[in-house]
C-alpha cells in the first residue's frame, strides 16, 4: 500500500517569494484498485505524481510503500521498489530506438511481450522496434511508447498522467481494458490515472479531485462520477468545439 501522509510542496514563484502548490495531501492506495485523480488544469495533479515518483523531493510529509518510509530514496530507488511513471509530457531519446527502450524498462522482455505491448498502445510493432525516439515521433507516439514501457514493468504502483492525450479513443477504451485486466484485484499492484476522461473516470475504484493544490473531493466512481460529469462532458464538447475551429 502507497500512503501519502500530509504532503505539501512550496516552489519559489517569479515575484521572488513562495507559492504552496500542494497543500497537505493525505491519501492511501491499495493494491488491487485503480484510482483516479483528476481536476482542473493546474490544480496539482502532476505534482502529486512526481512526489511519488521522487522527482520532486523537497515536499514536506512522509511517503510510505508497504509500510517503508521511502520520502527520503532517489527516483533510481523508488523505481527499484516498483514505482513506475508515464510522463504527461515524456521525454525523448535521441539515438535510443523503441525496442532498447523497452528493454531498459525491462531488461528481462521477450519478443512475444515486446510486440504485444505495442499492439496494446495501438502501435504496430514491425514499424516501430526500429524508430528512434527521438524528434522524428508525433505527441501521439512518444506517448503510447511511454504507456508501452510501463505496462512492460510489473510494477508495485504505475501512475499514468493522462493517458488519454493524443490517443484515439479506440487505443483509450483498449488501454482501459488492459489497465483493468493488469491492476484490478491484482494484490500486488495499483494503478493510479491523473485523467479527465470520460470513458476511464467511471471505471476507476476511486476518484480524488485535486483542486487548488488540495484534495477538495474523494469517493467510489460511483460517489463522484455523478459530481463531475457533467463538468467534464462540458470540457469535452469546448474541447472538441476548439479542435474543429469553433474557437480561438
Ligand atoms: N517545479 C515547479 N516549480 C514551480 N511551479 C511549479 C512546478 N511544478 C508545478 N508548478 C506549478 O504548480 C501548479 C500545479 O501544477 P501541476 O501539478 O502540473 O498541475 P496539473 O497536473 O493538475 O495540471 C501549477 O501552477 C504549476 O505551474
Ligand atoms: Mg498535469
């Protein structure tokens, strides 16, 4: 069990003083659930991300894997004990193809398993083993590549940062499938999505809305979907109204 206990992070803002960007963060992830987190942009989802993969260490509070006081261990430790992150953002490698990635991820993978986490991500593997992830990858890629290379791990807790961007929603509603198929009532896994997506948001365990650096809401998807759906259709349909050009 993932436990975050009263974790808050101050960051020094452009005027030169402070700014808490989040704010007594008090949670438990349990094995076996798929956990949502969402809320607005900039609320502080990807923050409380990348506390727990240790990329951001200097938060104050405590982080506690399977009763292990792990808040002071690099990201290099974290990952050792199974914490596993696909960026919001991935980063790219110049001079690193996909499968050498992959394999990074997880030294011990056959070709069965290499192929078939492409196809999972909707890519198809004959084209891509070979791509360098570097420049020459599209948004779209370089994340499914990303997804791809956690899935590959059989990791203690995954933590996904909107899986859902850049991806059609045929690979989204495969993905869900697999996330569910990988974590839930698995006894010795959680996955955690930062999402707004509508198709992932009700089949998640629980949902926290993260607003303003804080957890404002928690419950079963049964509890909070209600809550914020329509929110999120509303987003949905600006979202899609921008994309066609409805809007500046
Ligand atoms: N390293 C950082 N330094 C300064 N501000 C940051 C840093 N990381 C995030 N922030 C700020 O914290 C807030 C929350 O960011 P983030 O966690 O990325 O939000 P979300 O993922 O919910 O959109 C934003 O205002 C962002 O600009
Ligand atoms: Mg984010």
């Amino acid at each position: 069990m993932l436990k975050l206990d009263n974790i808050s992070m101050t960051v020094n803002d452009s005027n030169g003083g402070t700014r808490e960007i989040i704010r007594n963060i008090n949670a438990e992830f349990h094995p076996g659930k798929i956990y949502a987190i969402t809320g607005p942009n900039g609320g502080g989802k990807t923050t409380i991300a990348k506390v727990i993969m240790g990329i951001y260490r200097n938060c104050a509070g405590n982080i506690y894997l399977n009763g292990e006081d792990i808040t002071e261990l690099s990201v290099t430790e974290r990952a050792k004990r199974g914490i596993a992150y696909a960026f919001q953002q991935p980063p790219r490698f110049k001079g690193l193809n996909v499968k050498d990635l992959l394999q990074i991820a997880r030294p011990s993978i056959d070709d069965k398993s290499l192929w078939k986490n492409l196809r999972d991500v909707g890519l198809c593997p004959e084209d891509y083993l070979d791509r360098d992830v570097g420049p020459g990858l599209s948004g779209g890629e370089i994340k499914r590549i990303e997804i791809a290379q956690v899935l590959s791990r059989n990791t203690v807790v995954s933590i996904f940062d909107e899986p859902e961007a850049g991806v059609d929603l045929w690979t989204v509603q495969r993905l869900i499938g697999i996330i569910m198929s990988k974590y839930k009532n698995n006894p010795h896994a959680t996955a955690i999505i930062i999402t707004h997506n509508e198709n992932v948001l009700p089949v998640c365990d629980e949902i926290l809305v993260v607003n303003d650096g804080m957890i404002q809401t928690r419950g079963t998807a049964d509890e909070i979907w209600p809550l914020i759906k329509g929110d999120i259709e509303c987003k949905m349909k600006d979202q899609c109204r921008g994309e066609m050009g409805y809007e500046n």
